[in-house]
C-alpha cells in the first residue's frame, strides 16, 4: 500500500490522504521507499510558488486540484529493474511527502543518479539529481537529521551570500542586507554567511513571538518587527541596502521600499513564509523586485568552478554551520501519516518553534 498527502492546489489549507496499491515497475524503473524527509517553511514556499515556479511538477497527481509538495530527505532502493541501481542502497534527494517513489534513473555514477521521468525533464537538474550517501561528501550517518532540515536550505542560503557578493556587495556601496522571516532556517544559513563579510550589517525582520530567538542567534546586528516596518516607526542603519525577501509579504516589502527609496539597490524575492498575506499591488519607490532561483545560480558555479569545486566551497561553509546550529537547534520526529499531514497543516499556520527541525516518517 502506497500513502501520500496531496495538497488543494488552490487553497493550501486543505489536505487529504491519498492511498493506493503500489504499482508494479516497469522496464528501467526503481521503486524507492521513502525512510525519513524534513518538513520546514521551505516546503510551504515550493507549494505558494507552486504553479509560477512549477514546483507542482516534479510529483503530478494527475487530478484537479491536486499537487505534492516536495520534500528533501532520504529513501532506501527496495525494488529495481537495472542493475546500476542496487536494493538496498540509500540516497539522499527530492520526494514527495509519500510513503514511496517509482523513478526512472539515468546518468548512473558512483555518486548517484538522475531521474529521467519524462515529467520532470523540463525541471532544474539539482532537484533530479539522487545522491548515493556511500559518496556523498556531505553525508554524515550521525547528522542526517542536519541534512534533511538544512542543507536544502543551506544550499539556498549559499548562493544567495554567493549572489549578493558577486552582483549586489562589490561595487554598490551596499552596507546594509535586510532579511524577511528571520526566524527561517534559510535567512538563518544566509545571515551567518552574510554576517562574516565586513563592514555589511545584517538586519533581520521578525515577529514580536520570535524577537527574542532571532537575537540570540548572534548573526543579526539588529532586529526589526513587522509592524514596525508597515508603519514606519523602525530605526534603520544608513546607506545604500539590499533585501531579501523571505517572507513574501508585499506590505513588509512596500514598507521597506519606501524607508530607503532609492538607497535600495536590490530587492530579491526568494520565498513565501507569510502565505496567506494579502497579494494586491502596492507602490512602492525603489528596484522592481525580482525573483531569486537558487538552482540558476547553482548551475552558473558548477559551470564555473565544476562540481567539486562547488562541492569544496559550499561543504566547508555547510560543515561550520551545521556545527554551529547544534547550539540552539533540536531535532524532533514525526511519525505515522495522520500525525504528518497535523505537522503540515501547523507549518502552514505559522504554529511552529523556530528552534525545532522536523523530521517526518509516514510509515
């Protein structure tokens, strides 16, 4: 028996338990069984941008209005058709929150493989790339929790400081990054990475429920409330700034805008962590805002530095802050798929510790 959550592709408040008889494989195909992935705010981000940035794709239902929202975890070969993928081998990559997978692999290596659905072609090739942990780099038997809640994560974060250094910091006169969503593991990965650059000042807006946690991180030199932000009451370092918007709130974004009008030299859309906020247009001084893809920036240093050249530079970030997130970060699991769709529907509602990382299990 197969489970999967499937999600109302037009009202992300309503879910509903998929069960079905697992298919039986066909010629070049792979069953995986899904072990364990993590569930954080990143996912709530794939399903709002789920249509524009075709997030729906990767796991089509194939009824309306149905979708599955990717998750990043783990899962074991338990059924194979070619003999370059083995049972019993484990890989790290991009599920649906289900019980199971059926993929077609390609470009088989030591290091892993890709799935050559038809669907999935059009898609970026990091989210189709399934990681082998024997050769993973980055694995650690004692920290795959770390690599579920935050390397996706940290990915992202990686190359948004990697961005901002190369196209925003180097010859703008920017002292100020201004991260939405504070409390986000992703603004998190991106405020550590960005506060070891000097003379750049890292503010971070955040929720009166999560103020006190976000300044005790120590990677934010100043915290700002939202409401402070839509009134304008807050107090602002001077000089040229750039931001990154987390939080997919247009007001909080307006209200950033016009505290620096023109000083604002970048304004990057990067997730939706306020969902359910109002989406009319406002006016607003300043750049136009521009969405941020991580796996376009991704492919631009692979072709650059080539993959272990990346591998290199993002593992060693990846290790000292996966380090440091053992201060303040705890692990809790969640099993059975009842208690894991009562997970989901809590982060869509924003009822969630900042100080927890979940980690899901269906079965």
């Amino acid at each position: 028996m197969s489970v999967v959550i499937d999600v109302d592709r037009t009202n992300l408040s309503i879910s509903r338990l998929n069960r079905s008889v697992a298919v039986d494989l066909q010629p070049g195909e792979v069953r995986l069984a899904v072990q364990s992935y993590a569930l954080t705010s990143n996912n709530i981000t794939y399903a709002v941008f789920g249509d524009g940035l075709k997030y729906w794709d990767f796991f089509p239902v194939g009824e309306e209005p149905w979708g599955r929202v990717p998750v990043w975890g783990f899962a074991d070969v338990v059924e194979s058709t070619i003999g370059d993928v083995a049972v019993g081998e484990r890989v790290y990559g991009y599920l649906p929150m289900a019980t199971e997978l059926v993929v077609t692999p390609g470009r088989v290596d030591e290091r892993g493989f890709t799935d050559m659905s038809e669907h999935r072609a059009p898609m970026a090739a990091a989210y189709n790339r399934y990681s082998k942990v024997v050769a993973d780099p980055m694995y650690r038997v004692d920290r795959e929790s770390h690599q579920m809640v935050l390397w996706p994560l940290f990915m992202t974060s990686f190359m948004i400081d990697d961005y901002l250094g190369e196209k925003v910091l180097g010859d703008t006169s920017v002292t100020t990054v201004v991260l939405s969503s504070a409390s986000s593991k992703t603004a998190i990965g991106a405020a550590f990475l960005l506060s070891r650059r000097p003379d750049l000042r890292i503010v971070g807006l955040t929720s009166s429920a999560n103020e006190q946690f976000v300044q005790s991180l120590g990677c934010y030199h100043e915290t700002v409330l939202y409401d402070a932000v839509e009134n304008g009451s807050a107090v602002w370092p001077v000089g040229r700034a750039a931001y990154v918007d987390i939080a997919g709130n247009p007001s909080v974004t307006a209200g950033v805008h016009r505290i620096y009008e023109d000083d604002l030299v970048e304004s990057t859309i990067v997730g939706g962590t306020h969902w359910d906020a109002p989406r009319e247009s406002v006016s607003m001084p300043g750049p136009q805002p521009s969405f941020f893809f991580a796996p376009s920036q991704i492919a631009a240093r692979t072709k650059e530095w080539g993959r272990e050249g990346l591998d290199q530079r993002v593992g060693e970030a990846w290790h000292e802050f996966a380090s440091w997130t053992d201060a303040w970060l705890e692990f809790r699991t969640t099993e059975g798929a009842e208690s894991v769709e009562g997970l989901y529907h809590q982060m869509l509602a924003g009822h969630v510790d900042p100080r927890v990382g979940h980690v899901c299990r269906m079965s």
